[in-house]
C-alpha cells in the first residue's frame, strides 16, 4: 500500500471516531458505532495484527451497552414520570430540533419538546413540567453514561495500539 492509502485510511479512521464522539452528545449520530467503525477500518487495514479480535470483541460489545443505554435513559425517565406517549414523541422531536440551536438547544430541546407533548394530552402544566424534567434527567443521566463508554472505547483503542 502507498504512503496516500496510510494516510487516507487513518484520516478516515480518525474523522469516523471523531464523529463518533460528537455522537455521544448529539442525539442524531450513532456515536458508539461510528467510533467501532472507525478502529475496525484500522484493525482490518493492519489484517489485525496490531488491533486483533479481543479489543474489537470489546468495542463491539461496549457499542452496543452504549446504543441501549441511549435507546432506554430518556424512555426510563419518562416511563418513570409516568408520562404520556406525546410526551415521548416531544422529547425526541425536541431532541432533533435543540441540535440546530447548539448546546442550549441540546440541553433544552428534550425538555420543551416532553413539555409540550404532556400538555397536549393532559393539559396540566404541573404534571408536564415534572414529565419534562424526568424525561430531560434520563436523557442528561444516559449522555453522562454515553460519554464515558466512548472515554472507555478509546482507551481499549489506544491501549490496542501501543500494546
């Protein structure tokens, strides 16, 4: 392989991980996948000699702890609350709007969208606050989570690389 395939194959590698941890905040990227993507194209690149099956076993299944947990935070939160499947559907499109809008909109998106959607079916602003903070803690607990499965993909990551 030339220099420019080296160079070519970390760059992508590096731009798929680098994605991949913008996606443990932002709720419309698959974070943990893209960062397995991105050492598995190293790994396959090296025909898994420097990066072998056990460290890629270990990504594999710490992307996956990390998608269910990002599928089951903001639904236990609101299951919690007890709210209302408007409600649900309001955080997620919340979710999807607050990205355009920059981190306030990340942090505030769930919450109004959870808000609004308990409104609409029960018209009780007490009762939607309390599912739309519910809903936005689940959603803050399992970004927390997210963010230190990714820390801990890099470190199977670098530690496969140096090891």
């Amino acid at each position: 392989m030339s220099n420019y395939s080296l160079i070519a194959i970390w760059v992508a590698s590096l731009c798929l991980i680098t994605v991949g941890l913008a996606g443990t905040v932002f709720p419309a990227l698959p974070g943990s996948p893209l960062i397995f993507a991105g050492v598995f194209l190293i790994a396959w690149w090296q025909d898994f000699q420097t990066i072998s099956w056990v460290p890629l076993l270990v990504l594999g299944l710490l992307s996956v702890v990390s998608m269910t947990v990002d599928i089951i935070s903001s639904a236990l939160g609101a299951k919690r609350a007890g709210a209302s499947s408007y409600a649900i559907w309001g955080s997620f499109l919340g979710s999807i709007v607050g990205i355009f809008f920059g981190l306030p909109g990340l942090l505030i998106g769930p919450f109004l969208g959870a808000f609004a959607g308990e409104m609409i079916a029960q018209k009780n602003m007490p009762r939607a606050a309390h599912v739309g903070f519910a809903t936005w803690l689940g959603m803050l607990v399992g970004t927390v989570i997210k963010v230190g499965i990714a820390a801990s993909m890099l470190g199977v990551f670098v530690f496969a690389l140096l090891w």
